[in-house]
C-alpha cells in the first residue's frame, strides 16, 4: 500500500525493512495482507483485511503540540466485516457483510468491541457514510437513515433540532431507486440508479451544487448533473466530487485550497467538470478534508488541494489547484496494480491489486435487477419450503417503492442514465413481459398484486426527483396485465388503490406522470386508457353505483390521461373516443337528478358523471342533453297556472303562429315578443291559422328559415369567398344584434327541440360557444387562401420575411384594420411573425365579432343550459344541430321496417328505383322521410324507415297517388304501384313537390 500525508507511515504493523520511500513523501508500506476498505477521520484510522478483520490506528496529541499515532489494536468481534467509516468525533462505524451496522468509542476502551446500532438491528444495511459529526445509511431495501449532530440539515429531517442520537428514516427519499449515500463535513448525498443526486445539509460554500449557498434540511435535486450519468460520489469537509460513468469528474463547494482543481482558489456554487483531467478516463475519486484524488484507467493517480501535511504527493511543487500525477512505483507490466485510493483528514492511500483483481473491482458496478431467471424460479418452484422463500422476495420486491422504481430500467446504451421530467427511463416492454410470466401463475400474481396493495398507501404525494413516479407507469402495465390474463375479473380493488395513490400526489409529480405518459407509443397509451375504461366499467355496472371517493379517484386518473393526450399534437394523440364509454339510460337519469340537485344545494355536493364529459360517448351525452331537456320541457309546462290559475292546454307550449308567405319576420317579432321562461316549453309550430298540432311543421320551419337566414340574401352575416361558410359581420348596427340575438335563440331551440338546422358556419362558432379559444386551423376552413399565406408567413426564414414588406395592417370584412393599433406601421419581423398570426386569427373570430357574438351567445344560452352544452366537444356540438353528410343508404336499407301488405316484388321494385335515384334524390328522399336533409350525428342507425301501405278511397287507384311522409315518425306511405316505372315517376314527383315551400 502507498500512504502519504500526515504521519504517513506511522501506526501501522509493518514487516522489518517494508517502509520504502518513493519519493515526494510517499511511502511504499509492505503490510503483508491486502486492505479491502480504508477510512480516516481527524482522529482515528480504520482499514479491513482481505480476511474481513477490522483494524483502529488512533491519532493522539503529542506534547509537542503536533499529531503522533498509535499503534494499530483489531476490533474483537465475530462478524466478518466489509466496510468501514470513520467521523471526526472519534467514532468507527463497522458494516458486516450481513448487514448489520456495528460502533465503535474509541475513546472509551482499550479494547475495540463493537456494539450494534439498536435502531438497525433487524434492517440490513448496504453502505454506510460519515460526516464530521453525523452518519448516514443506506438499507438493503433502497431506504436512508440519519443519526448524529443536525445543526446544518445533514440529517435531511426538515426538524429544527440540534440532533438524533437513534437512526431517523428520511421519508422523502423512500421512493427513489438508490444505489449510494456519501457524507461530508456537514453535507450529505444520495445517488440514484440512474444518476440523479441529491444533497441536504450544510451549503456555505455551496457543497450541494445548488447554485447558492443556503443550507437545505431535506434532500434536493442536484438538477446541473441531471443525465450526467454520476455513477459516485465524494465529498470533503466543505467540498464535494462527482465521478460521472463516462469518467468524468465534476466538483463543487469550497476552493481555498484548490482542492476543485479548477486552477483557481474560489469557491464554484455549481458542479464544474475538472477541465485539467480531459482526456484521462477516471475511475475513482476520493476526498480528504481539503484535498482530492482520483485515479485514471491507466492506474495513474492525481492529487490537488491542500499539501499541507504532505497529503498530494508532490514534494516541493506548488501548484495545488491543478491535478498533478502522484509519482507512485509500479510495475507497468505483470506487477500489481493501483486498485483504489482513499483520502480521509490529511491522508492519501492508494492499494494495490493484481491484474485479474483490478479488472474485477472495475467490472462490479451493474445495477441489480429482477432478472427473468428470478421471475423464471418464481413461476416454476412447485415445493412448499421454496415458495415460503419466493413469497418473501416476491413481498420485497413488490412492497418496496425503491426497488420497483429499479427494476425493468431501459439499460440499452444507457437510456435510463437521461431519465429527465419527460423521460421516465423505463422498458415497459420488458415489464410487460415479465408480468406476463408471473400472471401464468394465479398464486403469483395474487403474492404480487398483496404487495403492491401494501405498497401503496405509503407512496410519498411529494417524491423528492422524478424516479420516484416510475412505479405509477409500472403498475399501468401491471393492471393490463392482470385485466388481459383474467377477461371476466369484476374486482377493482388494485385499480382502486393505484388511483387513490395518484390522486395523492402534487400538481408538479402529476405534470411529469402525464409528459411521461404522452411520450408512450399510441399503442401502450390505448391500452392503459382500457385498464381504466374497464375499471370504470364495472363501478358504474354494480347495483347501486356507490359516488364516493373510489369512483372519483378513478375518474380523475382518467381525466389526467385525457388532459395529457390533449396536450399531443399530431400521431402521438390517440382518439378521444378512446375514453368514451356508453353510459346506460337509468344511470344518466340518475345522474342528471343529483347534478340538479348540485345546482340548488351548493354546501353538499355529490359526484356526477356529468362533470366528466370526456368519459361518455357522443350518444351518452345526447341522450344526457335530451332527459334534461325534457325534463325543463315538464317543469315549465308544471309551473303554467300555479297555483291558483286556470292551465290552458296552449299555455303548455311555446306555440310559434306563423305565415308561409312572412316567415322569417314572423318568427322574429313573436320570438321577441316571448318571455325567455316560454322558450323552455316544447316548441310547438303552426302555419297559415292550421290548429293542426304536428311535428313536421316545427321541422319545417327549421328547414327553411335557417336557410333563408344563412343565405346571401339576407345580409345577416358576411361569407367567405366561395360563399360556402357564413360568419359574424364586423359592421353592425343595434337592430342587426337584436337580429342575431334571435338568430341564437333559433339554434338554441333547434337543440333544445331535437332538430337538425342548416347552419354552414366554421367550427370556431362552436368553439366559442364552449370557451375555446379558435385557431389558424379554424381560419383555414372559412378562408384557406387566408389560412395558407399566414401558415407560409410562420414557416418563412428570416430573409423571405423581409422580402414581403408586411407589416399588421390587414384587410378584413372590407375594411382596413390594424392589428396593433399602440404601434402602427409595426413591421412584420421573424421575431413577431407568430405574434402576427395570432392577432390575426384573434381579430377574425373574437375582436371583430365581439359585440355581436356575445348576443347569440346570450340567445343561445337563454334556451339551453350552459352545463349540459358544455358536456359537448365543439365537433361533437356541430354535429348534433347540423348533421353529418355521411349518408349510408345500406344501413336505411337494412333498418327500415316494411308493413306485412308489401310483397317481395314490391320491396324489391322500390328498392331498385332508389338505387337509381341520384345522389341528391337521395337526400331529397331523407329530407322527404325525415324533415333533414343530413344525417343525424349518431349515424343511419338513427333513422328506422317504416314502410306502410297509402290508404285510397274504394275505387281509387293506388298509381293515381302520390307517395307521403309523417317525418317526425320516420313513416313513408307507399301505394301499391303497379309497375316500377309507375312508382319512379310518382317517387321523383313528390320529391320535386316536397322542396316547393311557399316563402
């Protein structure tokens, strides 16, 4: 062994003649055994033999005023020993191979017997680590305990008290996968599987590495050496070193004496790479109180910081802040090699090793893992002694957050060492495979599935860095898993549990599960929305469905997933009906009832589905909007003459009375003549003075009005170019909103009454409608010559910008309009260009229009009720007023029921005389059928055509009449035609009548 520094040479038992001087005060020490660890404190010495034996060399006061050492004693004791620590309080902390953590006074006894650590005795421990006047340890199960003096925050408890003489369980850091825990004077470390550090305690001359000098009492993320792949770490009094996988060394805290070696003395706030080391591969670092080592690749060892004592090997050299060789005798080919270094107080080590050891120690740092042989022999072992044991491994496994948050790591190229906010360093494909395996094996997964359960009520709402979530996307693959293995499994208890879990935790952990969860394949995505889909499936199955905290976790996991796929663009987005479920009629009757109820008891609110919108389908939440639409249908028809006046049969509606020939003005003057409270009635319609009270009517009017309101000829509303699109005007005058006032009461009552209307307006008015802001794309459908020149003005570079001579001054609705009326003349720049387009798009559908919008945005809501609109998606809104314009004739076909007076040859004559309509008599027939000329937004399935035979006067001929229609029942009535030209003739005819409304 070489030692150098303060009584380099003394206290140890040396063989006669073994103490060679190499030079620069380093001395070769022939112990005649190999040291398997070295510790040195202010005061004391401690190393282990190869034999696993412990040894104490005490350093004493001489009465010089100097620091003699004594003479080597071993420590009686019957375990075999494998780490050893030293503080400066005159305190060794020994580590059995077993794990057990054993002290050692050395200021109390002649004889070194140590005692176990009380606290820790049924814990097994890993490492061990000492400050000045603390310790820190870290358990086999991924867990750390602190004990000691805490005036600075080095015990990580957050507590403001001056120490804890029993270990204290750090809680924040239970979640986190860590492989290393390291002390300082007054700091203290954690190190992760995948190379995030955390430090507390002690940061005056910034030791943490947290950019400022503020002692932190619970651990923190070290942030500047995230992905930096810190494999170590090392610290001194009140400095601290990082050795990264690639060997790299980073250092930080206090440079008074160059012990950074950044070739300076000040002090670095921030992990600084040892510049003067590029090029040489480390693989070892070692810190004494104010000096540092490391050792390369090539077994050469450096030094810089305090030579006070003697402790940098560089003789009379005086560049101390600057990485300089030890100059250490070795045998560069077949001799034994520099293996490892340790520096402690004023003391440098370095221990020597043969070729084929070295090789080992450089080899050993691969990070545990539950392995497919483990899982293999978890599945297969059949005999009871065997299984006792895999059931506790199983339980450790499973009910440790630490070890679940290590396992299943994506180690390809060292992927999980870039583990960030939005990488999760994860291969879930090998986590799904592996639970497939146990899930082959009931008793497994039922071991697995207890442990979790255990697990989960103790997960932290606060995990200190990010590696602590891991677990959340495990156990996603761990409950597909289960789900797919078991396809009738009605128990929700372990999806009960994780959601629970994830509803505990803070905003910021549940922002980096969703970046996590978005950067999944679509694929994976899909499939954990179904764990969830299933899970609430089965709630809202079971008699009575039970609107408490278990049911509203699981919604709210689901909105997390729905609101992060909201935020992907392009293929990464799954569809949102893929967390659309069909709820059942009872249940929304229910569930209206109570959001009613919400409404008028504020101080108790009970769950609704209905503040979950995303979780029903678009028919759920039709059949939503009509129960409660009927519903306020009855409750206004109720309230009419109560309580004491006479209720007339007409007070029951709100009856519109109407002339074909005045339609438009008609409607207007009584609908402004109408209480708001008359709107909520059932709509009734009659024309021309006829009391005859019929659906067809109201879709009738409907059907012509809006499209003579949506025309060009009404000037109501300004259209894009091809006149395909209508939009709000910019210019309006007061009776022109009183105008568009009404105009949102009609398609508030179309909705309100079950209608489809002609409304060709671009989605941003349904945007609008439910609080969405609209978008370039919204500007591209109502003017894609528009929408392409500002799409182009955002993908233009810098020098084709200024090639256009744009400024924002745009032209719009015929008129001059400047997008940034404080700046005017303001020129179109790259740095401005998407600033450019969004005033534009904003000027088009909000700015301009915002008078105006506002009253049919007030008209509209007179009718409907906000709450349930707003369970409508803005494509899904459009589609219930206006229809869709896919028209499968096959479904009509398929659906339509026939009276049993038709014969297979008439069946089959009308059918082949469709079939040779065009494709607008085809429209015209729906229209003909159903009073709509698009198809509902439910799809064909929707319209059931029922066939029944036209009834004629005795005499009469059935080819002398024409075919009819009762639309709000879907009925067409067909003479029994003699001849399939005869019916074609008839058919086409009545289509023709059927548009010639008198206006």
């Amino acid at each position: 062994m070489f030692s150098w520094g303060e009584n380099c040479q003394q206290g140890f038992r040396l063989k006669d003649g073994s103490n060679i001087s190499a030079g620069d005060g380093v001395h070769l020490l022939n112990l005649g055994f190999d040291i398997t660890d070295l510790s040195a404190g202010h005061s004391v010495l401690a190393f282990i033999k190869n034999n696993a034996d412990a040894a104490i060399i005490c350093t004493k006061e001489s009465k010089d005023g100097g620091r003699v050492r004594g003479k080597q004693k071993f420590v009686t004791c019957k375990e075999k020993i494998q780490a050893v620590v030293c503080s400066d309080d005159d305190v060794v902390t020994l580590l059995s191979k077993e794990g057990k953590v054993l002290c050692v006074d050395t200021t109390t006894t002649r004889t070194y017997i140590p005692k176990p650590l009380e606290a820790l005795c049924n814990i097994l421990v890993s490492q061990v680590a000492c400050g000045s006047q603390h310790s820190v340890a870290l358990t086999k199960g991924g867990q750390v305990y602190t004990w000691g003096r805490d005036s600075r925050g080095q015990l990580g408890l957050g507590r403001s008290e001056p120490g804890a003489d029993s270990p204290q369980h750090i809680g924040s850091l239970s979640a986190l996968p860590l492989v290393q825990v390291a002390a300082g004077g007054e700091q203290s470390f954690a190190l992760s599987v995948s190379g995030a550090v955390f430090g507390w305690g002690g940061n005056d001359c910034g030791q943490l590495g947290l950019g400022d000098t503020t002692d932190r009492p619970t651990p923190t993320p070290v942030h500047y050496l995230n992905t930096k792949k810190t494999i170590y770490i090392s610290c001194g009094k009140d400095h601290t070193a990082t050795l990264t996988k690639n060997g790299a060394v980073f250092t930080f805290g206090s440079g008074q004496y160059g012990q950074l070696g950044h070739n300076s003395f000040g002090d670095e706030l921030r992990p600084r790479l040892v510049a003067e080391l590029w090029g040489a591969k480390v693989t070892k670092i070692a810190c004494g109180r104010h000096h540092t080592l490391v050792l390369t690749d090539s077994k050469r060892v450096y030094s810089f910081g305090c030579g006070a004592q003697g402790q940098l090997g560089h003789g009379e050299e005086s560049h101390p802040s600057v990485p300089l060789p030890v100059q250490l005798t070795q045998d560069t080919t077949n001799g034994p090699k520099i293996g490892n270094i340790y520096a402690g107080g004023n003391c440098s080590f370095a221990t020597s090793t043969s070729v084929k050891e070295a090789h080992e120690v450089l080899s050993t740092a691969i990070a545990s893992n539950v392995t497919h042989d483990v899982i293999d022999k978890w599945v297969t072992v059949c005999n009871s002694k065997s299984w006792k044991k895999i059931k506790r491994e199983i339980r450790r496994t499973f009910s440790s957050a630490s070890c679940m948050n290590q396992i299943f790591l994506d180690q390809s190229k060292d992927k999980h060492f870039q583990t960030s906010s939005k990488y999760s360093g994860l291969n879930l494909s090998l986590a799904r495979h592996a639970f497939k395996k146990l899930a082959k094996k009931d008793h497994v997964m039922a071991e697995v599935e207890a442990a979790v359960l255990l697990l989960l009520p103790s997960l932290d709402e606060m995990p200190v860095g990010v590696e602590g979530l891991r677990i959340h996307l495990l156990l996603n693959e761990l409950l597909h898993v289960i789900q797919r293995h078991d396809l009738r499994r009605t128990s929700t208890t372990l999806a009960e549990a994780v959601a629970a879990a994830v509803q505990r935790l803070c905003a910021g952990s549940l922002r980096v599960l969703g970046d996590w969860w978005s950067s999944l394949k679509p694929s994976t995505k899909v499939q954990h929305v179904k764990v969830w889909k299933q899970a609430l499936s089965v709630i809202l199955s079971s008699e009575p469905v039970h609107r408490d905290s278990r049911l509203e976790n699981i919604l709210l996991v689901f909105q997390y997933m729905y609101n992060a796929n909201d935020r992907i663009a392009g293929r990464q987005r799954i569809p949102e009906q893929t967390f659309c479920l069909e709820i059942s009629q009872t249940f929304l009757q229910e569930d209206l009832q109570i959001w009613r109820s919400n409404i008028e008891d504020m101080d108790n609110q009970q769950l609704v589905l209905c503040n979950f919108p995303f979780v029903m389908d678009l028919k759920s939440k039709k059949m939503a909007f009509d129960i409660h639409a009927k519903c306020s249908q009855r409750e206004h028809q109720e309230m009419v003459g109560w309580p004491f006046q006479v209720r007339l049969e007409s007070d029951l509606f709100f009856g519109l009375k109407l002339k074909r020939a005045s339609l438009l003005e008609g409607t207007f003057k009584q609908l402004a003549a109408a209480h708001p409270s008359d709107f909520k009635k059932p709509l009734m319609v009659y024309f021309d003075e006829d009391p005859k009270v019929t659906d067809v009517y109201k879709r009738d009017l409907f059907h012509h009005l809006f499209r003579e309101m949506v025309s060009t000829g009404s000037r109501m509303f300004m259209f894009n170019d091809s006149e395909t699109l209508a939009w709000f005007p910019s210019t309006t005058t007061e009776e022109d909103k009183t105008n568009v006032f009404l105009f949102g009461v009609l398609c508030g009552l179309a909705l309100y009454n079950n209608s489809i209307i002609h409304l060709p307006f671009p989605l941003a008015l349904f945007k609008k409608l439910l609080g969405v802001e609209p978008t370039l794309q919204d500007l591209m459908e109502f003017s894609p010559a528009v929408g392409k020149s500002l799409q182009c003005v955002l993908d233009y570079e810098e020098d084709d910008l200024e090639d256009l001579d744009w400024c924002f001054l745009i032209n719009w609705d015929g008129a001059e309009v400047d997008l940034d009326p404080q700046n005017p003349g303001k020129p179109l720049t790259v740095l401005n260009k998407k600033e450019f387009v969004d005033a534009y798009v904003s000027h088009a559908f909000s700015a301009s229009v915002e008078g105006v919008f506002e009253e049919f945005k007030r008209g509209f809501f007179q009718v409907c009720d906000r709450g349930l609109v707003t369970l409508f998606r803005p494509e899904e809104l459009q589609g219930v007023l206006v229809g869709q314009d896919v028209y499968d004739w096959a479904k009509l076909k398929k659906n339509t029921v026939w009276e049993l007076h038709f014969s297979d040859h008439t069946r089959q004559m009308f059918w082949e005389v469709f079939d040779e309509l065009t494709e607008d008599q085809r429209k015209d027939f729906l229209w003909f059928l159903t009073g709509y000329r698009r198809v509902p937004i439910l799809g064909m399935d929707q319209v059931q055509m029922k066939v029944q035979v036209t009834q004629v006067q005795s005499g009469q001929r059935y080819d002398q009449h024409f075919p009819g229609s009762l639309t709000c029942h879907s009925i067409l009535y067909l003479p029994l035609y003699s001849s399939k030209e005869i019916m074609r003739d008839r058919l086409t005819v009545a289509l023709i009548a059927e548009r010639g409304f008198s206006m």
